[in-house]
C-alpha cells in the first residue's frame, strides 16, 4: 500500500472512511446515470478514437462543469437556497465529470 495511503488512513481515519464511502456513493450515481443516458451523451455519436471528437467531448464536459460552478458561485454570493438541486449534489456532478474526462482521455469511455 503507498506510504501515503497508509499515513491518512492512520492519522484521519474518519477522513478516510468519509472519503472511501463519497466515492462508492459517486460510483453508484454514475452507474444509474450511465444506465440511463449511454455513452453517447458524452460522446454526442464522435469516435472517441479520433482526437477531434475526442476534444469536442472533452469541451462538453468542461461546459457542463463550469456551468456548474457558476451555478454554485451564484448560489453562494447571493446567498439563495437552491430550489431544484443542491449545492452538494452540484459538487458531486463536478466530481463525477472530472473522473468522466479522465476516463475518455485515457481512450476507455464507452468500452
């Protein structure tokens, strides 16, 4: 196990558990959104093989999340309680991007 693993887990335990268990509940979203939508809402149709397409995934993501985070930095100076999705559930769908976008960059979206 790498030795940094182990100092958290020794020295923040509840850290690590928390962190453990957001992560399983973020596996678990993903899976039911991924049942739902397919692999195509990322991909709009584009060869994930091709760098172009693969790009313009890429963009949809980082639109999706930064659509996100203004939703938040709105949220938050104004100071207005959401009425449709909370801020939690925001921050997990940001989250959940940054792992999607990993995964086609590393050519494994969709296979």
């Amino acid at each position: 196990m790498d030795e940094s693993i182990k100092y958290v887990e020794k020295n923040y335990p509840q850290t690590a558990r928390a962190f453990k268990s957001i992560q399983h509940d973020q596996y678990a979203l993903f899976c039911k959104k991924q049942k739902d939508y397919g692999s195509f809402n990322i991909t709009q149709g584009g060869d994930m093989d091709n760098e172009d397409d693969k790009r313009f995934a890429i963009t949809g993501l980082i639109i999706r999340m930064n659509d996100k985070m203004n939703r938040l930095v709105n949220l938050i100076r104004k100071q207005l309680a959401p009425e449709n999705e909370s801020i939690e559930d925001a921050f997990q769908d940001i989250s959940i991007y940054g792992i999607i976008s990993k995964i086609v960059s590393e050519n494994s979206w969709g296979k």
